[in-house]
C-alpha cells in the first residue's frame, strides 16, 4: 500500500495504481473524457492534465507512488482544459434541442464547467454521412473521436469491432502550434485526422452489445430504435437487475408515458453503468416482453387455486426465470399442499452443487465475477462461454487485456472471437466424452496434499519417454544426453499442449476456474461435481459454477425440488395441464419487467430488481394468499428467503457502484463450512473417440449471444426464427451453402432447419429460444447429440 495526496487530501491506494482512478475512489473530481475504469488509457482528450511533484502528468496513465503529491486545478492547467473544449466545440453541430445525448451529453457539461464562452478557432469542415449498423446508429458529424468505443470494445467487450479511420479533413495551421496551448492543438490535430469506423469493412460485425452507445459522450453513437424518440431529461431511471441470465447486472429502465393519447408508461431504452457493469445484448436490447394487456381472469384463477386446494393439482413446473420471492411462495406452497415442484435445470444444478459441497467442505463456489477480473490465471471449461455468459467473457477479456493475465479454454465449438481475446490465452477444441479430463488434468498439475487414493491414481496417468539431446563438449566431440519426460494422458486426450501450458504459467499467483452448464447436464455430472470440489479444497484455483439461467442458484437455494411430475401439472411459464404465464397461458403473470423481488447472481450476491411497468393481472403472490400463504406484497418475503440469506428487508437493499468500482449490490451470501469427504468415488474416464459417419454430425444446445429464452425472443429488436448456426466445415462436409435448408434427424424426429454462417466457429449448434423448434427431441440428455444430416430437395 501507498499513501499520496491530492489537493491536500491523504489518498490510500496500490502503488502503481493511476492517479484518476486514486482521485475518483476518494470523491476528487478530474475532468476526463477519454478515459474509461478497467480501461488501457488513450491520452485523446488530455482534459485529466495534473501536477504531480510539480511536474505536469496525465492522470489517466500516470501512476501513483509513495508520498507522491498531486494538485489537479492551477490557473495554467484550467486556461488549457478550457482551450482544449474549444478545439472539440469546433464545427461540432448546433443540435443540442434535438440531439438524443443532450441532458447527459459530457460535452455539453464540461463546456459549461470549464467555461467556454466564444470559439476563437475555425476551419473547413467535411461532410460526414451517418451510418446505420443495425441495432446502432453511427452519426459521425457528432464524433469527438474520444476513442471510447474502440476502447471498450476491446479491452471489456473482447470484439476490438471498431478502428480509427481517416476522416480526410484539413489539419489546423501549423503556425497555430506557437500561439495555442500545445495540448488543445495536439488533440485538434488528431481530432481532425480521425473517425470512427467498422474494424472489418463498411458493416460492423459483433454482437451488438450496445456498449459502445452506453460510454459515447455525444450523441455520436445511439441505439437505433431511441434515436429521436425521447429527451433524455424526459426519461425516469428504474433501478434493476438484468432479468435474462445469472450476471442479473446492474441495469436502468428508462421510462416515461407513451404518447399524449396513450398515458401508460413505457420502456425507451435500457441503460447501465458502463464504468464497472457491461451488460450484454439482450440486457441492453431485449425489454420490451411485457404483456401490456394483462386481466384478471377470475374463473381461471379460482379453478386454479381450487384444484390446488383440493389436490387435483399435484405439481408446479415452472423455470428460473422467476425472483427469489416467487420461489420461496412455491416452496411454502410445496410444504403446505405437498406439492411436487419441478425446475429442470434448477434440478441439475441444485445436485451438482450438492455432490461439490461434499468433497469441497462448502457449500458454494468460492470466486466471483471479480476474482476472475483480477485473476492472472484463468481456465474455462464446461461453457461456450460467449453465449451461456457474455458478462463472465468480459471479465476474462478484461483479465487477459488488463491484468496481461493468460489462461485456458476448453471446449468442443471453436470460437475465433475468443482465440483473439490475447495470444497467452490457449484455447483447446476437444470432444465432448472428454470433460472428466480437464478437472483430472487440474488435479494432476495443481493439486496439493490430495488424498492418497487419488494421487496415486493421478500419478499413473502419466508417459514416459526418452528425448536425447546431443551437444560439444569443450573439446567439441559430440556428448549424447538422455532425460526423461513426463507427459500427462489427460493432456494428450484433450489436446493440449503442456510445454505451451507451462510457459503461459510462468509467474502466476491467481488462479481462476469457470465451470459451465456442460458438465452440468453431462452424464458425468455427479463425478465432476465432485472432481470440482476437489479442486476448491485441494488446488489454489478460486472456482464459480456458473447458474444456467438468470436465478438457477436462488431457486437451488429456496425450493426442495423433485425430479418428476405427479397428478395434474400447473406450468408457470411452462407448459402444464394448466399454465399460466407471461407471453401464454391461461391466466396471465407479471414479466420480470413488472415485478419487485431480488435474484440471486453468480457472484452470490442477493440483488433487487424494481418494477418499471405497471401490471394489471394476478400474480403468484394472489394465488398463495388465496391458499392460506398469506403476505400482502411478494417483496415480504425478502427478508425470510431460507437459512443461506440474510434477515434484510427489500427496502433497505443497495443497488449501485461507488466511484471506486466497490460492489453495493444487495449483499453476498456467506459459504457455510459443512462436512467434507475425502473417501475414493469411481472416476470413469475415456478414451474413445466419437465416429461419425459421413452423413452425420454431433450438434450443440446453445442460443447466439444475444438470445437467452423465449422472453428476449418475445421483444422486438432481438425477435427472430431459430438457424442451425454452422462453421464452415459443416458447409464443407454437406455441400450446403449459408441460407440453404437442412433436415435433421434423430430417431423417428426429423426436423427441417436453415443452416446459417458464423464465421467465427466452427462446429454445429442448435438453439433452443424459438420455441416452434422441439429441441428437446434431439437433447434428452446434455447439450450434445449426434443428428444425420440430409440437403433438401431441389
């Protein structure tokens, strides 16, 4: 630890930290519009000019030493940041009435702090053509070229999709460089070189994350659907989590009336705090799947509560797409009408982290988002990562870009985007039989004191061979040495290159392992369940299991679920002898857009999520109080959710980031120590590998980045019909083209699908948020299946 000052104020820090981030975790304000927390620095804009030991520094690359003494204001350094707005005001459009940034626009409030009130400089400008990249518009006559696009993109997001380019205008006077502050005609200089561009031709290629809307300090770079809709001082911010997946991030819904006519409110655009919490696709795009129109269906309702009371009703299936309050009325529902209660991979996921509690000694994982942010060695396996967590792919990105950490990736779909997140991250395609070889291989490589059965099994895993290496000895005749090699069978099964392995390692201390949804629908689960807690006890990796879908390890938590059906089944957003739900059923639900109540992340963290929309139908909560579960409001529950939370009510939970990045998001859930088992288990290992025929492949369950369920499906930025999505050597092999039509069977099943190219994989994947397509016929068990594959006819 270190200790400078700023403005006469004792700042704590790391040494070597940078001087901004130092300034913003202790509340000092430096102006800044480059620069982005957990980002490489630029020095674009120059604003975060300081003094420090008297000497002029930038403080968004400049880093802290002990003692150090920083003044960020003098008369010389506040006329320069003034010049320097100058230089950025200059042919910058007069639009502020009608442009969507104004009221939250950066240029607008430092050309107001730092008082700049004439422009003394001009010069010719050049026409600029806006450009459409989809889900995001791109008006370049807005640009400031901060570079904050290009720099999340890549150091967070991981695409690098966007480039500077040429904007082909005239540079200043050089006889200006004399008379004008250095500083504002060097950022006028580049200013009047530069653009921003596609990283890959005229179309922007990546998953439209939207994030480089969220950072743009103009309105240069907007969502396509809020362009002209909205001032952005007419909007309201509604505090909540992201409903689609378990990063549940901290996001905005910012709302406001629909029209003059129509005085129902709705949601404008998602925003989030892009500092400290990315959001993927879906989070940012995919919220308008309300059922705006709900009613209260009072036969439907009565019939339902009716043939629960009377047991007809005998079980509730329902997924994880639901708050840690609906999930606990379902489980005080279970206890008092014997209900069973089925959640398929809530199921899964609650005996996977039962059989890792045992041979971990705890019970849950013990990293967080966080830890792999700060980690320097990172292993993937079990998750095409992308897709099943884009937020948990960017802080690997971030890891590997920021910290220069390294790392492994292990799975059966290539993924070019990910093989670029940095040349020191191995990624390694294997099959899919073999994943109890990655948690052996851990094992074998880091495990310490681990019990005596196990070693001595690791221990044989290993070949033996002989290298020779001749050389001169000093009287230069030849002298022929041999040594022995050790090389693991596990490594050699899966592919992977240990001498490469081995140099990555070289002075590494933080050692992180993300386990996915693979391993825990694998028919292997319970063995590597165990496997993975093993390697939390007995290894330095930090560990988190990542939950399949938004509150897969709340549900986990709360409900003692059942493995199948009994009498009459009531679907709760799933299909039943009665359903109801939010997009069908007979009786309608709140969306997670209308609901209070809180999830439980991948972090372990107990998160609120508020109600944007107002709701008009019955809710879970009407049905329980029907049945004798009484409690006036859902969110009552919040504080008595089960013995692994805390005794905190819904109002008194925090929602947001400090300026230092520190988490106040709801609360952590603690690990509780229970008993752990070291006793030999069988450990079944293959090494076989998959034949296909030439008319076969083995497809994948997965949805695309920016597809989580049938609810981002329902919205309309992301609404779509469900592709096979298909490398290239999938259009090799069957002699199809992108676009063209297959049919896949397996069994008596067959199912007529349009194959579509990615050309960052390779491998087969079908998805499962349409629901027209019964994917459940081809995965009985697992993400993998193997399916004949013919062309359709002409």
């Amino acid at each position: 630890m270190a200790k400078i000052t700023i403005n006469n104020q004792i700042c704590e820090c790391e040494e070597n930290d940078y001087i901004l981030q130092i300034a913003r975790a202790n509340g000092i304000f430096i102006p800044a519009i480059c620069y982005l927390s957990g980002c490489s620095p630029t020095l674009a804009c120059r604003l975060c000019m300081v003094e420090a030991d008297g000497k002029r520094v930038y403080a968004c690359n400049a880093k802290a030493k002990d003692g150090m003494v920083v003044i960020t204001d003098t008369p010389e350094i506040a006329s320069e940041r003034k010049a320097i707005m100058q230089t950025y005001c200059i042919n910058h459009p007069l639009e502020c009435g009608v442009c969507d940034q104004s009221g939250e626009c950066e240029l607008q409030n430092f050309v107001h702090h730092l008082g700049v009130d004439e422009q003394i400089y001009a010069i010719k400008d050049t026409h600029k053509t806006p450009k459409n990249w989809g889900l995001i518009n791109y008006d370049p006559s807005l640009c400031i070229v901060c570079e904050r696009c290009i720099t999340v993109c890549k150091d967070k997001i991981g695409e690098a999709a966007l480039k500077t380019a040429a904007r082909g205008g005239d540079m200043p006077d050089k006889a200006l460089k004399d008379s004008m502050p250095k500083d504002a005609f060097a950022v006028w200089n580049k200013f009047q070189k530069s653009l921003i561009t596609p990283a890959n031709g005229e179309n922007l290629e990546c998953s439209s994350c939207g994030e480089c809307t969220a950072v743009c300090p103009v309105g240069a770079l907007v969502g396509s659907k809020f362009q002209y809709s909205s001032n952005a001082w007419e909007l309201t911010k509604i505090p909540a989590s992201n409903p689609h997946s378990s990063d549940c991030e901290l996001i905005y819904y910012d709302i406001k009336r629909s029209g003059i006519e129509d005085q129902k409110e709705r949601i404008y655009r998602v925003s989030n705090d892009y500092d400290f919490g990315e959001i993927s696709t879906a989070a940012r795009f995919g919220f308008d799947f309300s059922k705006t129109k709900s009613v209260k269906n009072s036969e439907v309702f009565e019939k339902i509560v009716d043939k629960i009371a009377n047991g007809e009703i005998k079980t509730i299936k329902f997924n994880s797409f639901i708050t840690n309050e609906e999930a606990k009325i379902l489980s005080l529902l279970k206890e008092k009408f014997g209900l069973n209660l089925l959640n398929d991979e809530a199921f899964a996921y609650q005996n996977f982290m039962k059989e890792f509690a045992k041979f971990s000694g705890e019970n849950l994982y013990n990293a967080t988002s966080e830890t792999i942010k700060n980690s320097d060695f990172i292993v993937v396996c079990g998750s095409f990562l992308r897709s099943d967590s884009p937020n948990l792919g960017f802080k690997v990105n971030n890891a590997l870009k920021i910290n220069k950490a390294s790392g492994i990736y292990f799975h059966t779909i290539s993924d070019k985007m990910v093989e670029n997140y940095a040349k020191n991250f191995i990624c390694v395609r294997h099959e899919s039989k073999f994943d109890i070889e990655i948690l052996l291989w851990i094992l074998q490589k880091f495990g310490e004191n681990l019990p005596s059965w196990l070693n001595e099994k690791l221990q044989n895993e290993f070949e033996i061979s002989q290298i020779s290496k001749t050389t001169k000895d000093e009287n230069g005749q030849d002298v022929t040495q041999t040594s022995e090699v050790k090389t693991s069978k596990f490594a050699k099964l899966l592919g992977l290159d240990e001498a490469k392995a081995n140099e990555i390692l070289a002075k590494k201390e933080k050692f992180s392992l993300i386990v996915g949804e693979d391993f825990i629908f694998s028919e292997n689960a319970k063995t590597l369940a165990k496997l993975a807690g093993l390697i939390q006890k007995f290894t330095p990796f930090k560990i988190l299991i990542i939950p399949p879908r938004t509150n897969s390890l709340g549900v986990s938590l709360i409900c003692d679920l059942d493995k199948d059906a009994k009498g009459k089944v009531l679907g709760y957003n799933e299909n039943g002898d009665i359903t109801m739900g939010v997009l069908k059923g007979d009786l309608d639900m709140p969306s997670l857009v209308q609901q209070e109540g809180t999830f439980t992340n991948y972090d372990k963290r107990v998160v609120p999520t508020n109600a944007a929309l107002s709701y008009g139908g019955f809710e879970l909560n009407d049905i329980a109080n029907a049945l004798g579960v009484k409690s006036e409001f859902a969110i009552d529950y919040t504080s008595n959710l089960g013995k692994n939370f805390k005794n905190i009510k819904f109002d008194d939970l925090e929602n947001f980031y400090d300026n230092g990045g520190v988490n106040h998001r709801g609360y952590e859930l603690e690990n509780q120590i229970c008993e752990c088992e070291t006793s030999e288990f069988e450990i079944k290992n293959s090494d076989e590998t998959l034949n296909l025929n030439e008319n076969e492949v083995q497809i994948y369950k997965a949805n695309p980045i920016h597809q989580f369920s049938k609810f981002t499906n329902a919205t309309s930025q992301l609404n779509e019909v469900a592709n096979l999505i298909v490398g290239s050597e999938f259009l090799a092999k069957f002699e199809v083209n992108d676009g063209e039509v297959v049919t896949l069977k397996k069994g008596e099943f067959a199912l007529a699908i349009a194959v579509k190219l990615d050309k960052n994989l390779q491998g087969a994947i079908l998805p499962y948020f349409d629901e027209k397509i019964e994917f459940d016929k081809f995965f009985e068990n697992g993400r993998y299946s193997v399916v004949s594959v013919e062309k359709a006819k002409a």
